[in-house]
C-alpha cells in the first residue's frame, strides 16, 4: 500500500483568526499523532505570515488518510476551522474509478 502524504498551508484572514487556530493546535496534533498510520504531522506557523500555518502529514496509507480526515471532520478542531482556505496538495492516494 502507498503511503499519502499532504503538504500546504491553512490560511487565515486574520491575525484573531490565526491565533484562535494557534490556540485549538496543541490538541488537534496530539489527537493526530496518536492516530494508528499516523506518520508524521507536523503544523507550524511561517516565520514570514503569521496568519499561515504550513502543513506537512504523512499516512501509512489512504485507509489511515481517510479515518484521520473523518476523524478530524467530526472534531473540534473541523468545526471551528471549517470556513478557513486550505491549499493543500495530497499525493498517494489512488484514483478514483468511473462507472
């Protein structure tokens, strides 16, 4: 199975807004990095924006990618940081097949 990897940034709109998601962090990394496939997650503020938050995360393949991400929807963390723009590339996962 192919590891997945996501790579990118979250964006705010505001420096309030960036540091309401410094402040919900702590938690959503724990909660992560204790996933099973969990393989590195790593989230940090850029040292040039301080409302971007680069992102880097690793999954032992897209079945641990897909719990992580319905995991991380139903959490706190998805619902006060769902209206933010992510631009996120992913790459590992298998494409999708049509009818």
């Amino acid at each position: 199975m192919a590891r997945v990897a996501l790579s990118g940034a979250l964006l705010c709109r505001s420096l309030a807004e960036a540091e309401r998601v410094a402040a919900l962090l702590p938690e959503h990394i724990r909660l992560t990095r204790a996933e099973p496939g969990c393989l590195r997650f790593h989230v940090a503020r850029a040292a040039d924006d301080p409302t971007r938050f680069e992102v880097e995360e690793l999954f032992a393949d897209a079945a641990a990618f897909h719990a992580h991400q319905a995991r991380t929807a139903a959490s706190r963390w998805g619902r006060e940081t769902r209206g933010l723009r992510r631009d996120f590339t992913v790459t590992g996962l298998p494409r999708e097949t049509g009818p």
